[in-house]
C-alpha cells in the first residue's frame, strides 16, 4: 500500500467559495443535478463553505498537501470544482481547458497557474481555452478519466467533450484516447466521465452497465484489467450516488482512496473490500456541494508535478471579491 504510483499525486488545489449555489446554467445537461427548497441560499452557501473546509483540514491530516484558494465571487457557483478547468501531469506539464458554460469561463484563474510554476517545476503550460470561441469543449478531467500508468484517456461522448480538442491533448501529453457512449438510466448521456469511472494505482471503480456498447465495454474492462487493476463494476444506483467519483491520493501512510460519504454508504462490504485491499478509504460528508451534481473528485484538482521545496500539509491562497 506504501508503494508510490505516478497515478496518486501527493497535492491537490482546492478552492473554496463563499457564494457556492447550484448553477442552473450547467443543470440541462447534468441531471445529477438537484436543489435544496428548504434551505436560503445563503445556508446553502455557508454549508458549502464549511464542508470545503472540513474536508481540506481532513486530506491534510492524512498527509495530502493542500492549496485551498478562497473565492469571495458571486458569479462563479461551480468554482468549487476546479479539476475542470485545468491539470497537471508529471515532467512538468499543465494545461488548461475549454469550458462548455460561459458562466464556469471565469473560473480560470492565473493566480493557481502561478503558485503551481512558484511551488512546483513547471516547464510549460498549454492553454486550450481558446476552443471556446469555436465552440470547441474539454472539461479537464471531468472530461476525462486518465490512466497516468497505461497512457489511456477515457472519455465519454457528451456536450462537455469534444474529440476533436481531447484527440488534441491526446497528442500533446502523450496518451491514447478511448471515447465511448454512456448513458443514464433515462438514456442521456452521462455529463462528465468522472462521474461514471475512477481509476486508481491497482482499481477500477466503473459503471459498466451505463456503457451500452457491449463491445467497446468489454474493451475497455480489457486494457483496465491488462494494466494489472481490478475492476469493481458499480450499479447505476452507485453511480446515482457518487461512488464513480472518487480519486486515489498519496498521503503521510500511503495511499487513500476519497470520496464521499453518500458514495461510500452506497458501496458493498465486498466492494470496500477490494478498495482497501490497495489503498485505505477516506470519506467526506459534502451533500451540500454535492447538490451541484460533482462531488469529492471533483473538487479536486491533483497535482501531478515535483516541488521545488519541501511540502506542508496545507496553504491558504486568496482572491478578491468581485462583489
């Protein structure tokens, strides 16, 4: 379990918003969408913002470096997932990414770009924002599902991935695309990959019943598989649950697998199992931010990058309010 894996990076950024609500810009096409009548919006908001918090304080105690950046604007409800914006990947590379909404466009933010070349080796950052004037989108790795040890980018077809940008970082960061068809339970197409699949150093966690292709399926259970991972096969209730939406992290004792609390209860004992067999599992309460229709995975951007200095558990970054 100690074993280090270029697939668990040992830092993420985080952000955390003061006016976090869900955006009913991104709720078409995302039915894990869902809202909160019950609550104001400004309860929904402080539940937010202390849920970020609890949830950075926990990472950092099983020994994640974390760089949790403040966001104090009101016109940027999805800030809180900044994996969509833009990654890191090992021999210092970083792109950023078109997205599908104009109102998540402004989430881009130079301030993270910089502490990433101050506090990391960065030898170059390739901007692919500039798709979005053609209407041309690649959500990050919400997007896409990276397979940092086989050089496989999976990525299901959707509003929010287009193949022609994905075969585009495809070629410039040296991985294979493999894109697919996957669908809810209604028969729309699943809005992000990272909802569906999380692949980890020796896992796969993966709806496979939501890919309705039985070839490409297969397929892609195959080069999971022949990289040595098992694969746990999630129903369409877990998915519904957010138990695709996890990530592998390195921490202080080894390596940890985070996701929710919601996603964690949805899971089997048999399937916890199989997870602790390779990392031990790390589980935070976010229904509030959950109600945007991403969870845990989603609020973290990993850092795939060497440092330039001895790393700390956490860093506070902020930013001003545009209010």
């Amino acid at each position: 379990m100690k074993r280090l894996s270029v697939q668990a990076p040992k830092g993420v950024v985080m952000i955390r918003p003061h006016h976090f609500g869900p955006n009913p810009m991104t709720a078409k096409d995302n039915a894990f969408q869902s809202t909160d009548k019950a609550r104001k919006p400004s309860a929904i908001a402080t539940a937010a913002f202390d849920e970020v918090t609890r949830m950075a304080d926990g990472l950092s105690a099983a020994g994640v470096a974390v760089h949790l950046f403040e966001d104090e604007t009101v016109t940027r409800p999805d800030s809180v997932f900044p994996n969509n914006w833009f990654s890191t990947h090992s021999g210092g590379h970083v792109a950023i990414y078109p997205m599908y909404s104009e109102s998540r466009q402004s989430e881009r933010r130079a301030d993270i770009i910089e502490m990433l070349k101050t506090e990391y080796r960065v030898q170059d950052v390739i901007d692919y924002s500039g798709l979005e004037k053609d209407g041309v989108y690649l959500e990050g790795t919400g997007a896409m599902v990276l397979d940092h040890i086989g050089r496989v980018a999976y990525a299901a077809r959707s509003n929010r991935t287009n193949e022609v940008a994905l075969e585009r970082f495809c070629t410039h960061f040296n991985f294979e695309p493999m894109v697919f068809g996957a669908v809810d339970r209604n028969g729309n197409s699943i809005y992000h990959t990272n909802v569906l699949m999380c692949i980890g150093t020796d896992f796969a966690l993966i709806g496979t019943s939501m890919i309705p292709d039985v070839a490409r399926r297969q397929e892609i259970c195959a080069r999971l598989e022949e990289t040595g991972r098992q694969v746990i096969d999630l129903t369409i209730d877990q998915i519904e649950n957010f138990a695709g939406n996890a990530i592998e992290l390195d921490g202080a004792d080894g390596r940890v697998v985070v996701m929710s609390a919601r996603a964690l209860a949805s899971l089997r004992a048999d399937q916890i199992k199989a997870l602790d067999s390779s990392a031990r599992v790390l589980a935070f309460d976010v229904p509030t931010i959950e109600l945007a229709g991403g969870s845990v995975r989603c609020m973290l951007a990993g850092v795939h990058l060497s440092r330039r200095e001895p790393a700390g558990t956490q860093k506070l970054y902020a930013v001003p309010s545009d209010r």
